[in-house]
C-alpha cells in the first residue's frame, strides 16, 4: 500500500506530462538533399493540394476532390462524383476547373515522373459541374493509385484543396480548415513544417525538437544508425519498388550478357543490403511479384547454381576476356551509399573487376536505380528497369503498353519481364529503404508500401 501511495502522484505527474507535450504543434522536418525540393512535395503531397483521390495513412486510395467513383467498362472508364471541396481561399472546386488542372497534369509536355504512364488516357470530361469521367483508350485498372500521386495533385492557379491550410506568420505552419460550428483550435492541431539535412533532422529529433522525420532512405541511414535513438521511435517502411542496378554502359566487356551476368551475379551473391541493416532482405527478381503479368516474376538464369558456382562461374567469364576490366557504378553521395560500395567493390574485386564510384549523375556502366512504385503494375518496374536494355524488350514494353485487353497486356508482360532478364539488363538488389522518425504522441502514423505519410494523418483524430 505504501508504493501504492507514492506511485500514485508520479503516475498522475507523467500524465500531465503527456498531456501537456500533446498541447503542442506538431514538428515536422523534411530531408533536403542537394536541393532536392523535398519540404515542398510533402507540402503538396500531404497538407495544401489533393487529387480526386489521395492516400490516407496506410497508403491506400481514400477520397479527396471526389467523394465516390465507379470503374466501368473493364477499366476503359472512371467515373468521379465531386464532394463539397473548397480552395484554399473557400471558392468551391468545380468540374471545369479539375478537369482543366487534369488535362494539364496528364499531357506528355508536363514530362514528370508519371508521364510514361499516362499515355493511356484518351479524355476527361466535365459531364456535369459534379461529374468528370476520365476516358482511357486501354484498360487501367490501377488509375485511382496514379490519381493519387502529388504529381496529379489539382491546382487552381496558386490554390489547393488539400485537407490542409497554410497559416500566416514565419516559417510553413498548417492546419485543417475550421466549421464555424467546430470547437475552436488548439495548438496541437497546427503542424509545423521544416526542411533540413539528415544530420540535422536526426539530431533535432534525438533533442525532442521535432515529432517527426520524413524522407529518410539508404544514403543517409547510418545517422540514424549511430544516433543512439530508441527502436520504437524509428520506422522503416514496407516499400514497394525498384533497389538495383542498371546496365547504361554496354560497351567492351558488357556488351555481351554473359559478361554482364557475371557482374550481376557479383553483385548479388555480395549481399550488398547486410551493409546496411541486417533485417533488409535481398531480392533477385525485377518485379517482387507478377502483380498484372501472365507469369510469376522471371528468374536470373544463375538461380540454381550454388554460392560457389556462381563465384566460379563469373571469375572464370572475366578470365576468358583475358583484359582488365573497369566497371564505373554511379551512386549518391552519403555514407549509406559509402557502405553499400564498400561491399560492391569487394564483391567486383572476387571475380577480377575493378570497381570505380562516380556520381550519380556522371557516365557511368551501372546506374544505382531506387524509387518507389507510384502504383502495381508490372509495367512500371520493367520500364524503370529498362535503361538502355535491348531492343526487342523495349519493343515488348511498349506492346504491352498498347494491349487493347488486359489478358493481351499480361502475356506481353510476362514476355517482357523474361526479355529483360535474358538480356541482365538490371540487377535487383532490395526493396527500397525508407525510414522515418516519430515520436510516440503521433499515434496515427504507419508505415506502408507507398511509403507516403499525409500530415493530416499524424494524429490519428484529424480527417
């Protein structure tokens, strides 16, 4: 009874503790690297922009601009009903103007990312001020995902509707639009956003200055690593993707494919991710999975040889080219990318090749390829893969791209997934590694395979 007694008073003084820490805004930094615009695609990403659909926390499709959909016509045909959103300057959105920002997002002069993978859709119309239907000239059956993307995001000049609203004052301070019927806001429904190196966002966390890191990946890992911070605290995500290298120069010694399996196998028997955490597993295949392919994912022709074989194996290939052979691997600068050449090197040095690191934007003979997927679709991966591959795979990507049906899409996936891999155009490696940091009081926050964390999903109360 008497521990009973004193604990009662240090309990009750630990809650008020998380209660008070709780009444504060929510600090959030942003990795920058090189200028790399990070703080301001997670502005439009999770807080000042939308799409007619976005992510929630989990990474899956929830309404945004629209508030419900149809897909008809096997995937030829989306049909969106519009909510009741408003501008950043409380106008209401209207059918036009989305349609007018779609069109705009989706034409092949606006040349981002997801450009390639848009070349299906034919229309998008305004069939009432409520209604838009977006008409594709082949089925899609995974368009809400690319609806989804900041890429897509709907802008009415300088004005979004995402769930969130920019405050006056210093710095980036958001907060959901208050009803005027709603209870008044508190300062901790206000987020605060910051751009900054790893190193500083890492230290800024481990000091209790921040609630949470967003854009970690391989580069800057080791920071983490070293920082000493606790296990719950640090999250990595489930990312779906492409981690690997691919072959851009194919000249001399790489111009043959055994040649390059040699390297490929190099590279792969290395274990290159226990550089940097034991728990990233190795993958050896170019889709993780068939996803919309006629197949299942198409192996490396070394995949039953032994690990000694295949050392065997590729030494004795760059023994018979009887010349010395320099590879230039092209990889970003930071010490998780230090530790991952270290090992690649070495796994180059086994079999006779001498390895040369160059940056990731130099000539180079394999290019460090890691992105997340924006949606599942077997297309994706064997196109980001395919840098420079041989032509009857590109032509089968490109035929796969054109199938008027899906089961004529699959089977010519299926077909250019076993090209790419006949040809070693890329060596897989892993999953791409994502991490954040976040404190216990962001209950809502979780990690998943698109590896995109909305600010208005922090808390787990906010819509």
């Amino acid at each position: 009874m008497t521990r009973l007694l004193f604990l009662g008073p240090l309990l009750l003084t630990l809650a008020a503790c998380d209660r008070g820490a709780d009444e504060r805004p929510v600090v959030v930094d942003a990795i920058e690297r090189d200028g790399n615009g990070n703080t301001e695609r997670v502005l439009l990403r999770s807080a000042l922009a939308q799409g007619l659909v976005r992510f929630d926390a989990a990474g899956q499709v929830e309404p945004a601009i629209a508030e419900r959909w149809n897909m008809v016509d096997d995937g030829r045909s989306y049909i969106f009903r519009l909510g009741t959103a408003t501008w950043s300057d409380g106008r209401p959105v209207t059918a036009d103007q989305v349609v007018t920002a779609l069109r705009r997002a989706a034409r092949i002069e606006a040349g981002h990312r997801l450009t390639p993978f848009l070349r299906s859709i034919d229309e998008i119309v305004a069939m009432t001020p409520q209604v838009i239907e977006i008409r594709l000239k082949r089925p899609n059956t995974e368009l809400l995902t690319l609806l989804a993307q900041p890429e897509l995001a709907v802008m009415h000049g300088a004005q979004g509707s995402g769930p969130m609203r920019r405050l006056r004052g210093e710095g980036v301070r958001l907060r959901a639009p208050v009803d005027s019927d709603a209870p008044a806001p508190v300062p901790a429904d206000e987020v605060r956003l910051n751009g900054a190196r790893a190193a500083l966002a890492v230290a800024r966390f481990g000091a209790k200055r921040s609630d949470l890191v967003l854009g970690g990946a391989l580069a800057d890992w080791p920071i983490v690593a070293a920082a000493g911070l606790r296990t719950t605290d640090i999250r990595v995500d489930p990312a779906r993707g492409l981690f690997g290298f691919a072959f851009v120069g194919r000249d001399g010694f790489l111009a043959a494919p055994l040649n390059r399996a040699a390297v490929a196998m190099a590279i792969q028997t290395g274990n290159l991710p226990a550089a940097i955490d034991g728990g990233w597993a190795s993958i050896d295949t170019i889709l993780p999975e068939a996803f919309d392919s006629a197949s299942d994912p198409a192996l490396p022709p070394w995949r039953k040889l032994t690990e000694d074989q295949r050392w065997q194996t590729a030494r004795a290939q760059v023994a018979a080219w009887g010349r010395p052979v320099t590879v230039r691997v092209a990889l970003p600068d930071g010490p998780g990318a230090t530790l991952l050449w270290g090992r690649m090197a070495a796994a180059l040095a086994r079999i006779g090749i001498r390895g040369q690191r160059v940056a990731i934007d130099a000539p180079a003979d394999l290019l460090l390829i890691d992105r997340v997927a924006p949606y599942d679709s077997a297309r994706w991966y064997l196109a980001t893969a395919c840098r420079g591959c041989a032509m009857d795979a590109m032509t089968l990507i490109a035929a796969a791209r054109d199938a008027t049906s899906l089961p004529e899409r699959a089977q010519r996936l299926a077909a250019a997934d076993a090209a790419l891999a006949a040809d070693v155009a890329f060596v897989s490696v892993a999953r791409p590694w994502r991490w954040s940091l976040v404190a216990p009081r962001l209950r809502g926050f979780q990690i998943n395979p698109r590896a995109v964390h909305p600010l208005n999903h922090l808390r787990g109360d906010t819509k």
